[in-house]
C-alpha cells in the first residue's frame, strides 16, 4: 500500500498567490520593514498584486550596530532581487533610546514596545507623506512574537496624523503567511535573528535562556536553512 502525502495548498511552492485588495484600491505602498525574513512573504504578496511597493528601513531600536547592518543588508540584498526601492532611513539610536526612557524593565508587548512601534511608525508615515505615498504598512504584523492589535493600533495612530495616508491593517500571516515566511527565509537564506532588535530584548532573551538551561544568544551566525535550531516557541496573539 502507497501513502501519498497531500500537498499543501499554502505552501510557498503551491500557493496561488490572491490579488490582494489594499484601502482605497491604492496602487502604491510605502512598507515600513523590519528584516528580511519578516519583510520576504510581505513584499512577494504584495508584488504579485502588481502594487507598487518602496521598503522603508527605519529602526533605530536595532542593538548593536553590526547587527542592525547585517539586518538591514539582507533586506536590501532581497529588494535589490526582486528590483524594489530600498530607503535607507537614520539610525537615530539616541532618540529611540531617550523616547524609551523609563521602559526599560517593560516585557515585550507592553509599553515599550507601543513606543517603539510608535516611532518607527511616525516616521514612516511622515516619509510618506512628504513623497506622496498614499499608503503605509508593515511586516512586523508576519511575526508571531508580535502583537498584531498593538501594530495595528500604532500603524494607525501614525497615519491618522496626515488626512490623506492610511495603515493598511492587513494581517499577513492568514493563508499560510506565516509558514512560507519561514519558507522563503530558508530558500534565501536570511540571517536569522534570535532576538526582537532592541538591547532590553538582548537582554530578556538571555535571561530567559539562562533561566531554561540554554546558551546565550550568538549573534551574526545564524543563517535560515543551514543551521535551524528550534528555539523557544511564541504565543500567538
Ligand atoms: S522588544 Fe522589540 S518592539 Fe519591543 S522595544 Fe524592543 S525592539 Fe522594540
């Protein structure tokens, strides 16, 4: 007797991509990323529904240097692929650092992150608003480690500042989204992250490593599809 296994229908390999429909029938996008392995599903999806897309790399929560570099590299690296804009915004640290005053000890998903994704967001929409996008997004929404609501709430927060912009709230990871987001980073080979970005998420991370019996985090080594080491699991939200 043969058993086949059945082929699934999400996969990045079976997919049939749909034609995404975005707030107004907008046909161009200014997408706030934040990595390459959450910003690879977001920008295939979007560009198979033939909108128009610019990446716009603003993060200054990134700790250290290197490792926003290498974040911001392999993003850049897929756009160059699949021939989107790429803008590089400032690594204004100090001012990411002096909004965050007083959240330190905030868990991931509290405070600081609101603040975080505030920032980042203001920008975003603020560039949007000076180059005439009508749209704003993000791929943080892909990720399961993230609260969607409280990105959605900030995306929109940031748009509602200027009359013509909105934040467009799809959710990404619906479909499979966030099975092939994993795909694809394997089929790059993306860098792969171990922590959210900021030194606080550093920080947490290893303690919670330490707390579990697991080695601290390496950074710059890990690459999706070489090495996959389970690591802790998230809650979904
Ligand atoms: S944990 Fe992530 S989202 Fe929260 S403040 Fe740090 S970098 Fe920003």
């Amino acid at each position: 007797m043969t058993h086949r296994t059945a082929m699934n229908p999400y996969s990045l390999d079976s997919y049939q991509r749909p034609t995404l429909e975005t707030p107004d029938q907008q046909d161009r996008i200014l997408l706030h990323s934040c990595c390459a392995p959450c910003a690879g599903e977001v920008m295939e999806a979007i560009k198979a529904s033939g909108i128009a897309q610019t990446v716009f790399f603003y993060n200054p929560n990134i700790h250290p240097v290197e490792e926003y570099e290498i974040r911001k590299d392999e993003n850049k690296r897929f756009c160059d692929k699949l021939d989107i804009p790429f803008i590089d915004a400032d690594y204004d640290k100090d001012n990411w650092f002096d909004r965050i005053e007083g959240l330190e000890d905030e868990p991931e998903r509290g405070k600081r992150c609101t603040v975080c994704f505030d920032m980042r967001f203001e920008r975003t929409a603020l560039y949007a608003h000076e180059h005439g996008f009508p749209l704003i997004s993000s791929t943080l929404g892909i990720s399961r480690w993230k609260n969607m609501e409280q990105i959605n709430d900030c995306g929109v927060r940031a748009a509602d500042r200027y009359d013509e912009l909105d934040y467009w709230t799809f959710n990404w990871r619906k479909q499979g989204g966030a099975q092939r987001m994993i795909e694809l980073s394997k089929r790059e080979e993306f860098y792969q992250q171990e922590y959210c970005g900021c030194v606080y998420s550093l920080r947490d991370t290893n303690r919670w490593r330490m707390a579990n019996g697991r080695p601290r985090i390496k950074r710059m080594v890990k690459f999706y599809g070489r090495d996959m080491i389970p690591t802790r699991e998230p809650e979904d939200s």
